[in-house]
C-alpha cells in the first residue's frame, strides 16, 4: 500500500488536505494524525472494520479499548448515555486538551471500541490538524497512540513512519507533540473519580473541581484501564532509571550506553553520549518517548535514565511512562 503523506501546518490549515483525510477514514481507511499529546491511529469509529484494523495494525491486544475523539460537546453527547454534573465540570476547565473523560456508553460506541464494556472513552483535542479533521469527518474518531504495540509512544510524523509507512493509506505530519505523553484518563463512570491513567492534567488539578478524585486502577485485580496492564513504551534499547550515580551504574552495562539526564549535568557525559531532558519535568516528559527512540537509531544497547526530579504537575506522569519502558527496572 502506498501511504498518503499530508503537511499541515497547525496554524495555517490547509482544509483540502484535512478534508481528503477525513475522506479516507469515512471510506474506513486508517488515518494517522497529530494531537497535542502524541500522534493517533485513527478510523471512524462507528465502523467495525476499520476499527478492528487498528488492532491488527497495530499489534493491538482486543481487550484493551480505544479513545473516541471529538471536535464538540454535541458529538460527545452522541457516544454517551449521559454526561454526568462532574464530567461537565472538567470538560468546561481541561477540553479541547489532554483529558480523555470515561462515561456510560451510548449505542453509538460499539464493542470493537469500548473492548465490549458499558463505558466508553471520550477526548476532545486541541490540537487545530486534530481538529479539522474530526470536524471534516463529522463523526468520532477511534484513535489509540499511532506506535506498533509496545513502542514508545509517537510525538512527530517520522516516528509513526517508522512504523506505518506502507501499511495505512493516510498520515497527516503536523508537527511535533507538545506535550509528548498520552491523556490523562479519569473514569467518571462510577461511584468516585478514579484517574486510571496519569497524565499532564495532573491529579492535583482535577482535585480541585472534584476533591474526591484518586488513583485507581492500577491496583489489585483487573485493571479498569486495561492498556495499564500491558508491556509499554520499550525501545530496543534496555532501559535502566537509575536514582543514584549515572557513572557507576554504567561500569555494570557492556555494549554501548546513553545518558538521558538534565541539561544542567551535561558537563558530565562524553560528548555523543548524553541525551538532553532539557532543564525540568516537563521537558523530560515533552521529549521522553522522542528520545528512547533516538537511542534506537543511535543503535544503544543500554539508556541509563536520570529518575526525575519531581515537583510538577507532569511528573506522576513522566514516572509512570519512563518506570514502564524500564519494565520496573529502577536502581
Ligand atoms: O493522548 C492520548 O490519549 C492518545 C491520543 C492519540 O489521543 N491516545 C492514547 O490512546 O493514548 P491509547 O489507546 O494508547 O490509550 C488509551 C487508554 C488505554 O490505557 C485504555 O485501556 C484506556 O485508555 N481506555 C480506553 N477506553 C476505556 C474505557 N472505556 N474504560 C477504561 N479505560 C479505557
Ligand atoms: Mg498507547
């Protein structure tokens, strides 16, 4: 398959280009995209075929669902039976942005998406190529993260080239994600907010509208959020987060070793050795994913990676994601 490969400029769109996307995903062809998280896989999401091959595409576990993704609160009222007094509350302060709400389905989320469950996953994006082209579609968009299953997550075009080029008929280029991890995902489906997934919305900020909110899901049992439970983010590369000295954990790994650490230490590391985070969380989290894959291409055996510093709002985040491309390897 030759793959279609659409330049948008965020500010600056080019509707014939979004418009023809969109076109392709409601003939049910996959259409990779850019949001201001990371890069998504989309198809329509009310059609079963198209959203089956997103798995297959993708390498993608069945039971695991997928997000729909909306341009307004009038599409969103479509998927679910009902939007409770809370979720209104959050998508007044966090939508269009990095908070995907979790609430009763309606018949218009269909099992392929919500995995067979009676919740179904609902963002609104702000990313304007994000935009458009569900607007253009006129419809919700199923999109998980557009990476082979297990691989770090994408936050510019080439990564979901490296991946897709050949095997999906449309990717739309976009830039690069500022935010550089996934949503943030809280289920308002029962009885207390549960944020099942961390993300740059943090759990402070949503405590502030609903004081009763906590972490969940990633207990005991079955996880509510079954993509938690799965291998993630990993590059070729091991990954080590190391808490103490870079240096010294280096002296145990053989083969060719990268340092992911905070500018500030720069001085540190050989030249051509040294991976930047940048000078906060926030940074790290914005370049993470972008980096485990610089390291592949650099060939590295081994990413020695500096645990974060903490005190952000992102940084929950920046340590769920960088723990499991460690796969809980942390000295
Ligand atoms: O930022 C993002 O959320 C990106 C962009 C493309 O929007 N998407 C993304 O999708 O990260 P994905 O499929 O990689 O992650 C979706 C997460 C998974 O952990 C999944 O288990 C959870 O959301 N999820 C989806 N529907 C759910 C539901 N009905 N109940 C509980 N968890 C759900
Ligand atoms: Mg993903």
């Amino acid at each position: 398959m030759i793959t279609k490969y659409f330049d948008v400029n965020p500010l600056e769109i080019e509707y014939g280009k979004t418009d023809e996307a969109a076109k392709i995903l409601l003939s049910g062809g996959l259409v990779a995209f850019p949001t201001e998280t990371v890069y998504g896989l989309g198809a329509d999401c009310e059609n079963k075929d198209a959203v089956k091959s997103i798995f297959t595409a993708k390498g993608r576990p069945m039971d695991n669902p997928l997000i729909v993704h909306v341009s307004d609160i009038a599409m969103c009222e479509k998927y679910v039976s009902h939007i409770p007094e809370t979720a209104e509350l959050l998508m007044n302060k966090f939508w269009g942005g990095p908070l995907t709400i979790v609430m009763k389905r309606s018949k218009f989320a269909i099992d392929e998406v919500t995995a067979g469950g009676d919740t179904v996953a609902i963002r609104l994006p702000s990313h304007p190529v994000a935009h458009a082209l569900i607007k253009a579609a006129g419809k919700g968009i199923a999109a998980p993260s557009a990476n082979l299953s297990g691989k770090p997550s994408p936050t510019t075009a080439e990564h979901v080239k490296e991946d897709f080029d050949g095997k999906i008929p449309c990717i739309i280029a976009g830039g690069k994600a500022e935010h550089g991890l996934e949503s943030t995902v809280i289920d308002l489906s029962g009885e207390r907010p549960m944020v099942l997934r961390p993300g740059v919305i943090s759990l402070d900020m949503i405590k502030e509208l609903l004081p009763d909110a906590v972490y969940g899901g990633g207990g005991e049992g079955i996880p509510k959020s079954p993509g938690m439970k799965y291998k993630h983010y990993a590059p070729d590369a091991k990954v080590i987060v190391v808490k103490g000295d870079m240096k010294k954990e280096a002296e145990n790994c053989s083969g060719k070793v990268l340092f992911m650490d905070y500018e500030d230490m720069r001085s540190e590391y050989e030249e051509g050795s040294f991976l930047s985070v940048g000078q906060d969380d926030t940074s790290y989290a914005a370049s993470l994913f972008w980096l485990l894959r610089l390291a592949d291409s650099k060939k590295a055996d081994f990413v020695l990676a500096k645990d974060p510093r903490g005190g952000m709002p992102v940084s929950d985040a920046l340590c769920n994601r960088l723990y499991k491309s460690a796969g809980g390897n942390i000295i």
